[in-house]
C-alpha cells in the first residue's frame, strides 16, 4: 500500500497511470486496425494541452459498435495482463489494480472509459424517445450504491428513485440485454447521418453527432505518444463544452472529478 497526501503529487500518478493505459490501448488497436478517437475531456486535453487536462483526473475514449465489437474480441489476448476489462453499470472500462490511500481514502482501481457510438435516427422527436428509453434503463440498471442524490433537481431525484425501484424485480442480466438492444436499435440501418454515445453520462447522452464527424481518424500528439482522434473534433468538443472549448475555464472549475480532490 502506498500513501499518498499531496494533490500534485497524486495527480501525477494518476496521469501516469492513464497515460500507460492509452498506450496499450492505441498499440492493441493499431496493431489490429481498429479505429478509436478519444473523447471528452481526454479529447479536449489532447487539442488544447497536446496531453492531459492537468486537473483532469480520468481517461475516456469512443469507437463506433463495429469497432468496439473488434475490441472485445481481441482484447484478452492482446491486451498486457496487468489490465483488465470490466462492465461497470452500462460503461465498458479498461482497469488497472492499485493500492493507494489518498488523504485517508482507499483507491483500489484506475480505468479509462470506454464510450460507444451507435447509430440513431434523424428524426428528433424519436431520437428524443430513444434517448428516454435508455435513461429509463440506465436508472433501472443502478444499484443503491450508485445513486447519487447531491447537484440534482427534485424531478431529477424523484425520475431516479422511480427507474430504479421499477429496476428491481428484474435481473441484471436481463436489464443489461434490453440495454444493448435498445442502444443498437438503428445498427442495421443504412444511410444513417448521425450517431450519439449510447453509454454515455445521463448530461451528454441526448448530444447527437453527425457521422460525418466519425468517419475519419488522425494521430495527434499527446505527451510524448501520437494517439488518435477524430477529424471532426470539433463538433464533437462544441457539443460537449461549448464553442468557446479553447478558453479555460473559470478558476473554481478548474478541479478532478473522480479518484482526486483537492
């Protein structure tokens, strides 16, 4: 076990942590040609820092289905054994085993977020109805260790305790099938133009991005590593931050969110 009680000091081997895990992940991915794009604010990091948010403490990354499908499926065998693949709720993740305490909190685990673009309708009044159906989900999934109650509305809270006491008389297992087969209601469709991520948080999930914004890939430079990320960065960062995501944001935002705090 190793304590840690310094804020930089933490961030530092939380960065670290990450950073060698996205190295994995590209190297595994190129090596079998599958396409990846980081995303969030690891994907701001990389336009606006060349690398980490230096208050950013998480990693996230999207593929569209059939790539993440390839993912899965190699992942095992190619991926170096100190890490693992877990499901977390609806979010695929890939983890690392640590043993830190941090100002008296036990830290067991680091993990880079793996989000999914699927396909979705062009219509926006379904596309409204396809994203309840997967919050509906999403509150019917949650276990009562993962229902938070701060920073939400009194309609918010109520919709949660609803979802989840409707969640508990069916089994994980079945609740997580109707989940991916709601998710992937449009995965055979042809001439589709727009894709959301469909394990995303409860905030962004109703964000709908064009496909032409996912269609190419580039290699960018994060830290000392080229990853890669979407041509179309930018619909995606003004979706999700605004389009001034250039601009930092004011100081008292400027904190982790996660493993660290300050």
């Amino acid at each position: 076990m190793m304590e840690i009680n310094n804020y930089q000091e933490m961030m530092d081997f939380v960065h670290e942590k990450l950073y060698d895990q996205l190295n994995e992940i590209d190297r595994i991915c190129r090596k079998n040609k599958i396409k990846y794009t980081l995303h969030g604010g690891t994907l701001l990091g990389a336009v606006r820092h060349k690398g980490f948010i230096p208050w950013d403490d998480d990693a996230d990354i999207a593929m569209d289905r059939e790539n993440l499908n390839m993912f899965l499926k190699v992942f095992n065998k190619e991926m170096s054994t100190k890490y693992i693949l877990t499901r977390e709720l609806w979010m695929y993740k890939v983890e690392e085993s640590v043993d830190i305490v941090y100002f008296g909190k036990h830290i067991n685990r680091i993990y880079t977020d793996i989000l999914v673009f699927d396909k979705t309708t062009s219509n926006k009044i379904i596309f409204t109805a396809h994203v309840l159906a997967i919050k509906i989900l999403q509150g019917m999934i949650k276990d009562i260790r993962s229902l938070t109650w701060k920073n939400r509305s009194i309609s918010q809270n109520i919709a949660q305790l609803i979802t989840f006491l409707f969640g508990i008389p069916f089994s994980h297992k079945h609740k997580m099938k109707w989940y991916d087969k709601v998710a992937i209601l449009y995965y055979k469709k042809k001439n589709w133009k727009y894709v959301f991520a469909s394990n995303d948080e409860y905030k962004d999930i109703n964000k709908r991005f064009s496909f032409s914004s996912i269609e190419s890939y580039k290699s960018v430079k994060f830290n000392e590593s080229q990853f890669m990320i979407l041509e179309g960065y930018n619909e995606i960062l003004s979706k999700l931050y605004g389009k001034s995501y250039m601009e930092f944001p004011p100081i008292e935002m400027q904190k982790p969110s996660h493993y660290v705090k300050q």
